[in-house]
C-alpha cells in the first residue's frame, strides 16, 4: 500500500489549482486525471471569461497548460480511476481499478459534474449515433447537416452557436418560453440566422434507423406535434455532480452535490476537501472552480500542517 500526504482526485480547474499551490507547500500530491482529463472545460470551444486572457484562450489549451503547471511544481498525475474509497478513519483507503492502493492523509474531491439526459428510451439507444451531450466533441460528425439542441441556459445557446458555424441548421428545443441563458449568450442565438428556437417543445421521442439519428418528434405545450429531419440531438440541459463514490461517507445535498461548512471547503470528514462543481451547483464555472481549489488546497495545508 502506497503512504501519500494529500491526494486529489479530478483534473478540471479545481483539481489542477489544488495540485499547484499543494505542491508548492512541498506536500508532493498526487493527482488521479479519471475518465476525462481537462475535466468538463475540455468539452467546450473558446473561453473568453476566463482573466488573463485578453482574447479569450481555447478550452483545451488552457487545461493543457494549468496540467503542465501542476506537473513542473511537482505534482504527479495518474490516469486511474478511484473506483472505491474508504472514509470511516484516517488514513483513508482509495482502491484504483478496482485494487486497494493507497493510504491518504487527506483528501481533496474535484470530480466535477456530468452531463444530463432526458432519460427517453429512443435517446439512450441512439448514443452515440447521432445523441450527444458534447457538441464539441461531436459537431464535426454533423457539417452541413440538421441538429437540435435541447436546452435553454447558457450552455445550450453555447452549444448552439457552436454547431451553427458547422451545421445548415440548428433547432433549439426550449421546454419554457423564454431563454434561461444570460443576455449575452441570448443575443447571440437571436442574432445567428440559422438558429431556430422551438419555445415551449418537448421532446417526445428521438427516431432513427440502423444509420443513427434521423429526427425528433416533438410536442408544443399546446399538445401539437411535428417531426422534424436531422441528423444529430445534442443534450444541454444541466449536470449532476460525480459523488457515488462518496454516497454514505460525505453529507451531500438532495442533488447529490457535497455539501461543505461555508465558506470554506471542509467536508463532513476531517481530512477531506471538496473544490469545483462538485460541491458548487450555482456557479459552475472555470474560474470559480479553480479558486475553490485554491482554497481546498489552503484548508488541507493547515490541517496536515496541524
Ligand atoms: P442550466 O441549468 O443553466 O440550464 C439548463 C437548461 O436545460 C434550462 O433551460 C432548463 O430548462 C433545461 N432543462 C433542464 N431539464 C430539462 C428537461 N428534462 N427537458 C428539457 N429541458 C430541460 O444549465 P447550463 O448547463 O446551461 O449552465 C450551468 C451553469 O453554467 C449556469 O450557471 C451557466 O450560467 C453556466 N455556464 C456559463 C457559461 C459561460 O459563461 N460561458 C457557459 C456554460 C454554462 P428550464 O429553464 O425550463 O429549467
């Protein structure tokens, strides 16, 4: 079993600015990346809120370089995945792959969020084939062709705008009759020509062939529905945080994101931190997200420094 000071788990914002300043106190972390390295940041296009940037900076980029960063100041970055851990007393046991590995001193919890789905029979058979929750990751697979998506927040006219520039068109389907999205993003939608928004549309069933996607059924809330052609449905509509490892260890919320004493980032457990949209269903963003990592790391300091 391997002894470590502090071990972070996440590779978004928070996770990565947690690795800096805790290797720069000398607590040589170790950082477990999980599934998505870069975190959810690496499934968007430009940032241009994010300071520092004068021009904005590309999402990939940016986590490319705050990884660089962490690894220069002495954090060690493992792909594995924490499959288990065991909270009960310290040190606390992480299993990696399934293996129990590693003793810890302290924790630091940036798993980030995950993407929703409408939970439709038709949009789960067809993932993959023309149903995604990442625009960018996809988009390409759709040039010049129809797509939807599915949303009304700042994420889904940025997904939407995004596809724009690749698509011939795009459909918003809105379930209110509004935008929840900030004016800014809004404008944008409004003022992109081959941007359609279906207000009040639900989304009744996805259709689709041995090819993938081929259309959308969808309802008005005056009960008409219509079908229309496409080749690809994007999912926008929110995240839920990765806390199953810590369901019946950590006091969470009734979303499932972990709650935290405020104004700090002290979990229900001495020892463990939590940073980013794991413990943040407001906010959600990069910068946000690497402040609270910041601050997770300066809660954990003084607490081995104890
Ligand atoms: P939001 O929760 O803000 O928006 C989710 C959208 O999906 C809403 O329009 C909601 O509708 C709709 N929705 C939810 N469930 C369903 C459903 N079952 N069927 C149909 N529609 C549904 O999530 P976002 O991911 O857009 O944003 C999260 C946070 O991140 C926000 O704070 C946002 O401001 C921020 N963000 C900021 C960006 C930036 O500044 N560049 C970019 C992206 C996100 P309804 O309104 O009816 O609830």
């Amino acid at each position: 079993m391997e002894t470590v000071k502090t071990l972070i788990i996440g590779s978004g914002p928070a996770g990565y600015t947690a690795a800096i300043y805790l290797s720069r106190a000398n607590l040589q972390p170790i950082l477990y990346e999980g599934l998505q390295p870069g975190g959810q940041l690496t499934t968007t296009t430009q940032i241009e809120n994010y300071p520092g940037f004068a021009n904005g900076i590309d999402a990939n980029e940016l986590m490319s370089a705050m990884r660089q960063q962490a690894e220069n100041l002495g954090t060690v970055i493992r792909s594995g995945m924490i499959t288990r851990v065991d909270l009960s007393q310290r040190p606390f046991r992480i299993e990696v792959d399934g293996e129990w590995k590693i003793e810890a001193d302290s924790l630091i919890v940036a798993t980030g969020a995950t993407a929703k789905y409408l939970g439709l029979p038709s949009e789960l058979h067809y993932r993959g084939q023309g149903v995604s929750a990442c625009a960018t990751c996809d988009g390409f697979f759709y040039r010049k062709r129809d797509v939807a998506v599915v949303g009304g927040g700042d994420t889904a006219c940025e997904e939407a705008t995004y596809l724009a520039s690749l698509c011939r068109k795009v459909y918003m389907i809105v379930r209110k009759p509004f935008l929840r999205a900030s004016k800014a993003m809004q404008q944008r939608v409004f003022d992109t020509p081959n941007i359609e928004v279906l207000f009040e549309h639900n989304t009744v069933e996805v259709l689709g062939d041995e090819s993938g996607v081929t259309g959308v059924r969808v309802r008005h809330t005056n009960g008409e529905e219509r079908t229309i052609d496409l080749a690809g449905f994007f999912l926008a509509i929110g995240h839920h945080p990765n806390t199953d490892l810590f369901d019946g260890q950590l006091a969470l919320d009734d979303e499932g994101y972990i709650r935290v004493e405020p104004g700090t980032s002290k979990t229900s457990v001495e020892g463990v931190f939590a940073a980013g949209d794991v413990k943040d269903p407001h906010y959600r963003q990069a910068i946000a997200a690497a402040g609270s990592g910041c601050v997770a790391a300066l809660d954990c300091e003084r607490f081995l420094r104890q």
